[in-house]
C-alpha cells in the first residue's frame, strides 16, 4: 500500500463514524490483486547473468491441454510402445500427466506412450520445469529441446550452430537408485552423430517434485536441478530454433530397465506417469 494511499485513510479516520465506517468498507473492498501479484510474482529459480524477461509458460490449469500451444509429437509406433495423444492430459489439479499404460487382449500387448511439443520454436533462454517422475522401469521420462533439422543428411564436419542440438534438460531414468542426466546431440542420429553427456546424477534423491533447468547461451549450457548446477558444456552449441518437448518412452531392456511381466495396468490403473506442474522460458531483454 503506497503511502500516499496511508495519508488519505488517516485523514478520513479523523472525520465521523460514519465516514470511518463507510471508508473501513471501501479499503476492504478494494481488489489486492497488487499486493497478491507480487507475491506470486514469477521469477526464475536461478540468478541469470543480465536482465531475463518471462516470454512464455503453462501452469497446467484448466482442465485440458492448450493445444493452440502445443502439438503431439511422434504419434504412432516408436520404440516398445505407441504414442498416442490420449497419453497426455491436464488433472484439474494443475498439472500435466503423461500417462505410461498397457493394453491386453487376446491377440497381443500394446504399451502406451505420450510427447507433446511446443507449437513455437524457442532459442537461447533460461528453460525450468518442476517435474515429478513417477515412472517406472522400461520407461524414462524427459524434459527437453529439440531441433527441427535432424531428418537432413548430415555430414562428416558438424555445424550445431545452423542445424541445432538435442538439449535434454532432465531425462529421469528408473534404474541404479533412480536418476537423472543431461544430454547433448547434435549432427544427426547417423554415422556422423555427434553426442555428449553429464551420466548420472543425484541417484536415489529424486523423488517427488524437483525443478529441472537450463542456461543456454552463445557460451554454452549450463543444467541445474533444484537451482543448484548440475553439469555444464561448451561444444555442440545451436543458435537454432528448437521445440520444448515433454515426454515418456517405453523402451523393454533398454538403458531404462525391463517392462514390468503384465505391462502398467490399464489407462485408469496405471500408475507410472509423469507429472508437470509448469514449463516457463525467461530470455534476455
């Protein structure tokens, strides 16, 4: 409340009852969205170097998914399972669920899997997510970024700066304590694939919700989970326009464990999901 504002209710409070009661109804009345705003006032978790300005989030409210922002990425077979759009969904708890589940018939097994994926492209910035993995093995689950040049041809001399790099901000793997890692890819998924990585981090200490963040600059890129750093690298670095992709994948004996014997249950059962309370982007001024 400003002080000027201070003055006029003391100067009023001088006057009548009457006049005190009908100014003690007015300053009630009057809507706080001021004082609340700033209080809820998003800020990134992280200090930047320079002066950051919040250029796009989702908080998951509502009760379905902002499809004006977002679109479905890589619908169909892939890997064990098939992505579907159904896999992904807000709670009306204020969060985004991509459900992992398994469907049995007769004939055979499907398992279950979901990608969405920014309608906008987005380059250099301060990523954050707060995420919570539950996701079980057999399936791994990710925040990330992803270039739109990857079907090219590539060759042998690499150029991530025109092309683009994969920047997996937090892939959450449910083996050897439960983890999580940062992962570089660039000059396609071929003979010239180029790749670098933080391997594991902070096995066994990721349970429940956790903030998943990234610098990426002109310099490089710099990870963090929970504001502290995690991992840094100064190669392979794009100054190309990327997606934002939340996602799962089923993958049986992969990096990420075997597929339980009898699946995930079904889409109501299913208890392997990842849950995303917001994606906000801050980038320079």
């Amino acid at each position: 409340m400003s002080k000027t504002f201070s003055m006029k209710k003391r100067l009023v409070c001088q006057n009548t009852s009457g006049i005190v009661l009908v100014a003690f109804v007015f300053i009630a009345l009057l809507p706080q969205t001021g004082c609340r705003g700033n209080r809820q006032k998003t800020e990134p978790l992280v200090d930047l170097p320079g002066k950051y300005a919040l250029t796009f989030r989702d908080e998951f409210n509502g009760e379905a998914l902002d499809t004006s922002v977002w679109g479905f990425h890589n619908l169909g077979k892939r890997r064990s399972a098939v992505n579907l759009k159904e896999a992904c969904l807000l709670n009306g708890k204020g969060e985004l669920e991509i459900r992992n589940w398994t469907v049995i018939s007769e004939h055979d097994t499907i398992h279950h899997a979901g990608m969405i994926e920014t309608k906008n492209d987005f380059a250099f910035g301060y990523y954050e997510s707060r995420i919570k993995f539950n996701i079980e093995t057999g399936t791994w689950g990710a925040f990330w970024i992803m270039y739109n040049n990857f079907r090219k041809a590539f060759q042998e001399i690499d150029n991530p700066k025109d092309d683009g790099t994969e920047i997996d901000i937090i892939e959450f793997v449910p083996v050897d304590g439960r983890y999580g890692c940062h992962n570089l890819h660039w000059n396609g998924y071929g003979e010239f694939h180029r790749k670098a990585g933080s391997g594991p981090r902070m096995n066994g200490s990721l349970e429940g919700y956790h903030i998943y963040s990234l610098l990426w600059t002109t310099e490089g890129y710099i990870f963090y989970i929970d504001g502290h750093e995690s991992w840094r690298y100064d190669k392979g670095i794009s100054h190309a326009p990327e997606k934002i992709i939340l996602s799962t994948e089923i993958q049986d004996g992969g990096w990420a464990g075997n597929i339980p014997e009898g699946g995930y249950g079904t889409f109501d059962q299913t208890r392997n999901i990842m849950f995303v309370d917001y994606v906000r982007v801050f980038q320079k001024k």
